[in-house]
C-alpha cells in the first residue's frame, strides 16, 4: 500500500500534524501517521490489519477476551465507526464531527475527545475511508472547567450579594436601636428611673456587642471566600482550647446566672488551626447563652468515638423548629433569632463555624426540640 503513495505524499502523510488513519470497509486500519501513533499509543506495526477498536484499546471492543468491535451493541455510537460507516455508505465526507472515544492504557480508561473528519479514496479500484483525527481533550477538560469556573463564581457573587444584604439589614437594625436608645438618654434622661436608664443601657451594649461580633464574622468570611486567610496548622491541647474559651464567656454567662458544666479529658492534643476552632467554640458556647433563659444550664462534652473527636455544646434553652435547622448554615437563607434577653443575632456565626470545620474535614450537626433547647456537636480528626 505505502508503495502507491509516491514519495511526496508519503512525507505529507507521515508528517501531519493530526491523526491520519486509512481503513477499508470493515474498518481495519490499512494506514497510520506517526501523528495517529502518538495519539493512541501504537505503532503501525501492531495495528495494520486490525479492526479499528482492537487495535486502539476501545474499551467496548473486547468482551471476555474476544474481539467485538463493531458488534457490541455500543457500537452503534462510536464516533469512528460511524464516521468512516456513514461515509462508506453514502459517498459525503464528514468535517470535524466532535465525538468522545474510551480507550484502555494499561488498566486504565482514558476519554478522548475527537475531530473526526473523513475522505472517501479510491486506490487501485478499492474504496477506503482517510480518517483525519484533532485531538481536542486538553482543549475541551480546559473549557470544561472554564465553566465550572464561571458557575462558582456567578454563585460566589450571588451569595456574596445575598450575604451583604443580609448584614446591611441587620447592623442598621443594631444602629438604629443604639441611636434610639441613646437619644432618649441624651434628650429625656431626667424622665426615666435609674433601673429604666440602666436597661436602655443593657440594650445599647447588646447591640454594640452583637454588631462588634457581626463585623468581626463579616471580615472573618471575607477573608475565607478571597482565599487570604492563613489556615495554620499546629499541634494544640482542644481541651485548654475550649476551657479558655469557657472562662473568656463565663461573664456572660454569670449576667444571667446560666451555669456551665464542662466535661472533659484531662488532656487531648490535635493538629488543627488554634484560632479557626476557637471561633467555633467561641460561637457555639455565645448561641447556647444567647437562647437559655436566666438561671439555665449549659454542658460542654468531649470525647472520642471511631477515630475522631466529639465536641458537643448542649443547653437547655428555647430550642429550634425542625424546620428551620436545615437554614442555620445556608448563606442563602435569612435565619435568625432573638435571645432570651432581646439578644440579636446575624447567622452568620454558626456559618462561618461550618466552613471552618469543613476545612478541617469535619462535621457539624445539630439536635434541637422546641421549649427544651439545643446541642451542637461537631466532630474533627484525631
């Protein structure tokens, strides 16, 4: 066959920058470029002869050891065979047709995304079918996550935007009762008792505080969504970690004589980042105080179970409807609730503990029964 080619066409040929693959009808390969070699890993040595899918590794051309190619009953839809098939059949030369075509390497199946274009030749009274082969899988895994790409950032942005709404609702609301309440100090002190000038006070330090910890928690997530926060892993003792956090929120606690109950190993030390899982501590001990009543209690759990650990937060407080768990750490969802003492909150704490435990491949769950209270448990490698 090589001899029918004269010597300029046989360097053209061999010289393509594409695939360039001769079969007959039955779709054995007569001819193969060193471009077509390179593609799927054979030598023309080893292919000419063969069917087209046994000789490049299809991995629907062999069942049980025998070569199949062309009568699986996936056949029908390969790209190649129906190429070279259709243009046998009716004369028309097909042009970059885009199919996808599985081939085996060593045990292993690799899918290649394919040009295909044909070109019916006659050659010494015979008809074959040239098969010219532009493999564009790097091209279209590059496009493919291109949109990938796009998608995350269209729902970045979405959620960003749903995010600052949300914030920019709730630090007016927190303003806005520090203005009021201020004013009315500033303009009618004389008018109120000492115990109501001292309430109104209360009220615009809850709100001072619960905007400080929204601002905090809007820089914290900020920082997390751009990627420029340092996630420092090092070895710390979580059972210091979480009776510092204790003592730092006992105050809080004591102005409305909730008690906490700490339960914990004497030592247990993790790899983790320090100030990641003190936020989280940090935000789960202030929820459970935030939403117990006066003279409630709270316990905090530590223990090990299959190869992790298990922090449990547990209080006795207002609780949460079943319906409303799913939203507690969803961005997307405006969820939030007044404490006991007309504390208010944004959400925003407990996602952001979601995230930061997720970066620590752990998980976060929650029980809660309405009038009875809430736990919180989240559990971390060992």
């Amino acid at each position: 066959m090589e001899a029918i080619l004269n010597e300029e066409l046989n360097q053209v040929f061999e010289n393509a920058a594409v695939a360039l693959i001769l079969v007959d009808k039955e779709g054995r390969i007569k001819l193969i470029n060193k471009a077509g070699e390179d593609l799927f890993g054979q030598r023309i040595v080893d292919v000419k002869g063969k069917l087209a899918g046994e000789a490049f590794q299809c991995i629907h051309a062999f069942v049980n050891g025998y070569v199949v190619c062309g009568e699986n009953k996936k056949c029908p839809r390969c790209p190649l065979r129906n190429s070279f098939e259709e243009t046998f059949n009716t004369g028309e030369n097909h042009y970059k047709v885009q199919g996808n075509y599985e081939i085996n390497v060593k045990d292993t199946v690799f899918q290649l995304h394919l040009l295909i274009s044909t070109s019916l030749i006659n050659i010494s009274s015979h008809q074959y079918v040239l098969l010219t082969i532009e493999d564009i899988t790097k091209e279209r895994d590059l496009q493919n996550k291109l949109k990938e790409r796009e998608k995350e950032l269209e729902e970045l942005i979405a959620t960003r935007n749903k995010f600052f709404s949300i914030i920019a609702y709730d630090l007016i609301n927190s303003f806005s009762t520090i203005e009021g309440f201020a004013k009315l100090l500033l303009e009618e002190s004389s008018s109120f008792t000492t115990e109501e000038r001292e309430s109104f006070l209360q009220l615009i330090v809850n709100s001072s505080q619960n905007t400080n910890r929204s601002l905090e928690n809007l820089i914290l997530w900020s920082r997390l969504q751009v990627g420029n926060m340092d996630y420092v892993l090092e070895n710390v003792n979580i059972v210091d970690l979480i009776n510092d956090t204790v003592s730092q929120l006992r105050a809080m606690a004591e102005k409305k004589n909730i008690n906490i109950e700490v339960s914990l190993p004497e030592q247990l030390c993790l790899t983790l980042d320090k100030f990641m899982i003190s936020t989280v501590l940090r935000n789960l001990i202030t929820n459970a105080i935030k939403y117990t009543h006066k003279s409630g209690s709270i316990s905090i759990n530590l223990e090990e179970k299959e190869g992790r650990i298990q922090v449990s937060v547990k209080d006795n407080g207002i609780g949460i409807y079943k319906e409303n768990i799913a939203k507690l750490f969803k961005i997307t969802e405006k969820f939030s609730m007044q404490g006991t003492e007309q504390e208010e909150g944004t959400g925003l704490g407990l996602i952001l503990s979601k995230e930061f435990i997720d970066l620590h491949n752990g998980e976060i769950m929650v029980e809660s029964q309405i009038g009875k209270g809430s736990t919180f448990t989240f559990t971390l490698p060992l």
